[in-house]
C-alpha cells in the first residue's frame, strides 16, 4: 500500500493555479482537489447571498463580505 507524504504549507503555496478551474486546499498536509461549482450552485448562493444582504441592511445588522478569507 502507498504512502502519502503530506504537503508542507509551503509546498502548497507553491502549486500553480490549476488550468481548468479546480479548487485546491490543504487539509492537515493533504491536498484535496473539488471541481469548481456548477451554474445552478453560483446562482443559488448569489441570490441566497442578495436576499440576506438586504435583510441585514434594512434592519441595520452587521454586514458581511464575500471576499476570500485570509490565508493563515
């Protein structure tokens, strides 16, 4: 049986972006490859995102951001 050796945050770092869009991150040194969501996924998380967005605002909450959390 195979051995993984696990990946050091660095040698992560140092990957190039994958051509085809597939979303890489580094679990406990593991890295795990997910296909990037499909159309129907997007569309339903930028509504879920607007409606949520608006009730915040009305109702004058804290707002959120979509951005990319900060690397660690």
């Amino acid at each position: 049986m195979a051995t993984k050796t696990p990946l050091s945050l660095a040698e992560f770092l140092a990957l190039p972006e994958h051509p085809r869009g597939l979303r890489m991150e580094l679990d406990q040194g593991e890295l795990i490859v997910s296909p990037p969501p499909k159309y129907r996924h997007t569309k339903v998380a930028t509504s879920l995102f607007r409606k949520i967005d608006a009730f915040v605002t009305a109702h004058g909450l804290v707002r959120f951001s979509l951005r990319k959390p900060a690397m660690f």
